[in-house]
C-alpha cells in the first residue's frame, strides 16, 4: 500500500458532510496506489503506509493527527477544511507536527478542493517514494551554494553519501555506450572540442557506475572538483539519465538534486535543474548548461559555454526552450516543460 488517506471526524458527525469529503478524497486520489478510510479514534488509524493525509473533516480531531505523526515516521500531510471546526483543529495541532508534516487548506468541497487535495496527495506520493533515498555527492559542493540541505535531508530519511573526486576519476574509463551514441547522433547540429564527445560520454558513465556501486538513487556531481583529473564536466550525465536511470543534479547542489529527485518521481521521467535567466509578467525563462535529451524533440550539442570544452546538450520543442545565455524572452513560450517517455535502465 502507497498511500493512506485517512478522513478524521468525532464521534459525533454529519455522515452526510463526512461522505461529501470521501467523495473529494476518492476523485483527488485517482490514479494514486492508495485506500481511504473514516478514522474516529487514533485506533482506528491504519499501518504499514508509505505515505498518511490526515484531513481533519470536523473539529475534535487533534488526538488524531498527533497519534499519526507520533506512530507514523513516513512523509504525512494534514489538510483542513473550511466548515465544521475542521481549521480549528488544525491550527490547534498544527505547531506540533509541522517539522514534518505538511499542511494544506481546501477552500470547501467544490471541484477546486478536488485540484487542490490532488496536489497535496501526489506530492505526498513523490514523498513516499524517495523516503529512506540515497544520495551520493561527488566532490565537495561548489564554494556558491549556501543553503543547507540538512534539514530536508532529515525530514525525508536521505542519506547522503559522498565519492573522492580522485576515487571517482579512476571509474571514468573510455568505451562505448551503444544507445548514447545513437541518441547524440540525432543531434541537428555539433560544435566539438578536441576529444569530444567521448571525453563528456566517459565521465556520464563513470558517474552512472558509481551511482550503482554506491546504491545511490541520485547524483550530483561537483565539477570543478575533478574537471582537472578527468578533462570532462559531467553535463552529458544530466543530459543522459533517462538512459541511466540515476537522477543527475549539478554542482554539488544536493537542494536542487533532492528537488530533481521528487519531481522525476512525481512525473515518472527526468527533470530538469536550471537558473532564473529572466522574468515577464507572464513568462519565466530558465537556463542551464544542460538538460535533459528526454525532453526535447530536438536539440544541438555545443561546448560548455564557461569553459568553452566540453559537451552539454541544449533542446527545444513546442513548449520550452533552453538556452545558456538568452537575453531575451523566446517568441513561443507556452508553460512549463513537458515530461518526456518512459526511463529504461540501461547499464552504461
């Protein structure tokens, strides 16, 4: 079982209200590997979850919420409605739970509360999933990268785990990687460096086999830490994960590795890691040295546009467009990027 979602009420309640709100959590929840239940005392509350939302239907309902975060240790989310004294009692047992729990208001019990709760639950389902993960850090973070990861980490049971950049160069060894290559070849156009692509194609694998030696469900490479040992960057890792089946961040930057993780999880394929390059009152343009291939319908492979060697892959398809350096917004920009196919685990 994924995901319990358990509807809280007292003893005493309007059975007609507390079925009001099954029927929202049955309709948010479809699609999801879960079950719901109607819970009026802590017994009631059901085990072995990978995931718990407790909504407190009525008021009267705290001892509820506090036994579940008291006996469940997995990723749990508490949501209160706006009738019934449900917010009181949220408000009430909120200050408790809230160092892991999160927390989310339905505006009542319409269809927008359907949208709302939906959200709510798959980001609990993403939760779920990379509760207890790996991650592995090579090198040291880049010196820029000042937020903590620490506390999310905890929150979500990570372990992070961490490679000497001068352990990790001796795993870079040249070969072939059959399906890479193929997809590089699609490429509508190449600018290579001396060395290239092959150089880019040997650190990718190296870093997808330390992933798989460390047991390691994602990786963030820090560059700069052994670009002198290898004479490669890793962008190509991050352009190629739906071939390597490890979510890839950049950096070091175990903040935007743990995101990229829960978003791959949430979606079912890669994500994508990037900068804000520029903002418009309705458009946002993002950029990196990489993305991933899976999400392009096409794409072009130039030098690293710091170092000037190198490989990174830059794609584009009807509704996003990445791009290392545009100081202008794209003609055509339309939402956020799309999810690409399905992610075979393929040894490299």
């Amino acid at each position: 079982m994924s995901i319990c979602i358990v509807i809280a009420a007292s003893e005493r309640h309007d059975p007609t209200h507390i079925a009001r709100v099954m029927r929202i959590a049955e309709e948010a929840s479809r699609g999801l590997d879960s079950r719901t239940i109607i819970a009026t005392s802590p017994e009631d509350l059901p085990q072995g979850c990978k995931g718990l939302a407790v909504i407190l239907a009525t008021g009267g309902t705290e001892h509820i919420l506090l036994e579940a975060y008291n006996t469940h240790k997995a990723p749990m989310t508490a949501v209160g409605l706006p009738m019934a004294n449900s917010i009181s009692s949220l408000a009430e047992a909120s200050p408790l739970v809230r160092d892991r729990v999160h927390i989310a208001v339905l505006p009542g019990l319409g269809r927008d509360s359907v949208g709302t709760l939906r959200e709510a639950l798959y980001g609990l389902a993403a939760a779920s999933k990379v509760y207890g993960s790996r991650i592995l850090l090579i090198g040291e973070p880049s010196p820029w990268l000042v937020h903590d990861p620490a506390p999310l980490l905890e929150k979500l049971s990570i372990e992070l785990v961490k490679l000497d950049p001068e352990d990790f160069s001796a795993m870079v060894a040249k070969g072939g990687w059959r399906e890479a290559e193929e997809l590089l070849a699609k490429a509508e156009s190449a600018d290579y460096s001396p060395g290239e692509p092959e150089g880019s194609l040997s650190v990718a694998r190296g870093v997808f086999k330390a992933a798989y030696s460390m047991g390691a469900d994602a990786v963030s490479p820090a560059c700069i830490r052994f670009l002198h040992l290898t004479g490669s960057n890793a962008c190509l890792a991050h352009a190629l994960q739906h071939l390597g089946g490890v979510v890839v961040g950049c950096e070091g930057d175990i903040t935007a590795t743990l995101s990229l993780l829960l978003a791959s999880k949430a979606q079912g394929s890669p994500a994508w890691q990037a900068n804000i390059a520029g903002a418009w009152e309705d458009r946002l343009l993002l950029a990196h040295c990489s993305a991933p291939l899976s999400m392009a319908s096409r794409f072009r492979l130039r030098r690293h546009f710091i170092t000037g060697g190198e490989c990174n892959g830059r794609g584009s398809n009807k509704i996003w467009k990445c791009n290392a350096s545009t100081p202008r917004p794209p003609r055509a920009w339309s939402g956020s990027p799309g999810s690409g196919g399905p992610r075979p685990r393929a040894s490299p």
